[in-house]
C-alpha cells in the first residue's frame, strides 16, 4: 500500500509508556535526523510495516473527533508543537487502556512528507506502540583491541501498534496496524476507525465476494467440477488485473458468461452485503495494491488424495476429467512443452 522507499521523517518525539502511572516518561523534545543512512534507516522502521497493507480506515466521528484533531494539528504546526501534541495524543491512548492490560513500550509520534501511496504522495502523521526492543552487538575499537557490548533498542521488530494518518485530498486514510486483536480499545476506542469508502476496500470486498461464491455458494447451485471452480477463480483475478475499473455487469458477463450463472452471482451479492453490513458499488478504479494482495489467496490447486497436486493457471479446455474401466477417476492433461 505504502511506498516505504519514499516518503521523509520530518521528525519525531519518542515516549516512554511504563506499566503503571508513575512510570510514563515524556520527551521535552523533538528529534530531527536528515542523513540519508538514518533516514533509510526510519523509513525502514515506521513505513515498511505499512508496505503490504491492503485495507483502509478513516475517522469515524466526524470533525470532532479528539485524535483526528489532534494528528491534523501536527500536520499543521511545525516546530516545537508537535511534542505537547504527542504528550496530548499518548495520554488520550493512555485514557482509552486505562483499566486494560497494556505492555509498558516506547510511544512514538513522527511527522512525514511525500509518503507515496498508489500515485500520490502526501504528508502524514504516525502513530506508533513498541513493546519489543531487539538486541544488538556494538563493536567499537579501543586501544588496539575490540570492545564488544550487547545492547537493546528499536529495530527489525515491528510496531505491535499502529496507525499512518495519511492527509489525502478529501478525509485522512488511514491504515491501521494491531498485533493483538484482543485490544480492541486501539481501533475502537483510541482511534475510533471504520471502513472507508474507497477503491481500495471495494476491490476487496469484490474479490471477497467472488471468491466466496465460487467456493461456496455457486456449487451448491450447481454441479461444478473442481476444475471449473479454479478456472473461474482465475478468470475473475485475471479480469481484476487486466482492468482498470471494475464493471459489475460487465465482471459477470466476463467470468460466469452464462445466464444462470450470472443471476445466481447477483442474488448471493445481495445476501453478501445484507450479512456482512457492506455496500458494494458496481462501478470503481480497482486498486492494483489490493488485487496484488488479494489474489494470493485464490488458491489455484487441485489436490488428488495425496498423492498430486496439479496448478491450473490457464486454458481450461486442455485438461480433461474421466473414470476408467476400473472405476479409477483421472485427468487428462494437453500441453505442447516441457519447461
């Protein structure tokens, strides 16, 4: 989702969150690090995470919402703002765990421009929760001897929460990071996020879709070989590759191409959207990062008992399905090269 190779840390305040109250360290300070090595360094740290993302949030609540109000004003204010402005947004985290089992960690606020995100670049604002520090060996030559010393900070682990405010044209995207799901106070409660309404999330739950109809509903429906079942899962993601906007009539026609076929998809649509409480558009841009990661999961495999495990990754028609005289079921494949 985010190009973590773009995109510069302006700056940042690091707090300390302890286990109990008396505990809490807060920085008086920002920390402004503009060397290429250390920024590469950062980017790795604080957009990386965010690289593989394919789901977005935005604020519910509207204009007046505490945390949204508080990330648009350290995008705003430049300076010394943003560590009073960090102190305001860990104790609001603070107030929605409060009675939570919280790890003690470092808290971090940073500021960044230029973070691409599809073909765009914006500022931001993150918001980071460590609980983890990694251990390092530092070497360092002293007196014509080596002194080695094991130390411990922030580094290839990642941040057990977070949350990239990203200031696109309209209302911030936001993409959301929480390593335990059981902490629900960060999203719901700290953050109060939702769904947006994006192209991004309608490529997902189109695919979403496609793929629980065709797995689950369509064979009740009707007599479907395994076979056909993955020839359509790769007909639906190659249609959602090949294109650049999303066409319900037109995805239909493409990949089930037969009438019955066609109504059977639409009515579970409906279904769909009734019992997961989403709206799915017929038209929309479909996101080239949501696709990318959603169709991993569009497994493309027939299994044979144990025994054979056959990909299926194009013409249907060069693979054909039979029993024999006794009675054992097979397949038989055309191809015209080995590889």
């Amino acid at each position: 989702m985010v190009n973590a190779k773009e995109g510069m840390v302006e700056e940042f305040v690091l707090h300390r969150i302890g286990a109990e109250e008396g505990q809490h360290v807060f920085s008086d300070h920002s920390v402004l690090i503009k060397g290429e090595e250390e920024q590469e360094f950062l980017r790795r740290l604080f957009l990386r995470p965010f690289a593989n993302m394919a789901f977005t949030s935005e604020f519910a609540g509207g204009k007046g919402h505490a945390l949204r109000s508080l990330c648009g004003k350290v995008h705003k204010d430049k300076g010394d703002a943003i560590v009073e402005l960090s102190v305001d947004i860990a104790k609001l985290l603070l107030a929605a765990a409060e009675g939570r089992d919280m790890p003690p960690g470092e808290f971090i606020v940073a500021r960044f421009s230029g973070v691409g995100m599809g073909n765009a670049a914006h500022d931001a604002v993150g918001i980071f929760k460590f609980d983890d520090k990694d251990v390092f060996l530092e070497s360092r030559a002293e007196k014509g001897s080596i002194a080695l010393r094991l130390k411990r900070g922030l580094g290839a682990n990642k941040p057990k929460k977070a949350c990239l405010v990203l200031f696109t044209d309209q209302e911030p995207t936001l993409l959301l990071i929480d390593d335990q799901a059981s902490t629900e106070y960060w999203q719901s409660e700290f953050i109060h996020a939702r769904p947006k309404k994006d192209n991004v999330n309608s490529t997902n739950d189109l695919m979403q879709l496609t793929k629980s109809f065709i797995t689950e509903q369509l064979p009740q429906d009707f007599v479907v070989e395994k076979a056909d079942q993955i020839d359509l899962l790769n007909r639906s993601v190659d249609y959602f590759k090949k294109h650049a906007e999303f066409d319900r009539k037109e995805f239909a026609e493409e990949v089930f191409q037969e009438p019955k076929a066609i109504q059977s998809f639409n009515s579970y649509s409906d279904q769909y959207q009734r019992e997961q409480d989403v709206q799915l558009q017929d038209n929309f841009e479909i996101s080239a990062q949501a696709v990318k990661r959603q169709s991993r999961v569009f497994k493309s495999v027939l299994k044979l008992d144990k025994n054979f495990h056959i990909y299926i990754h194009g013409d249907r028609n060069k693979i054909e399905q039979g029993v024999d005289e006794q009675g054992r079921k097979f397949y038989k494949i055309f191809y015209e090269q080995e590889a």
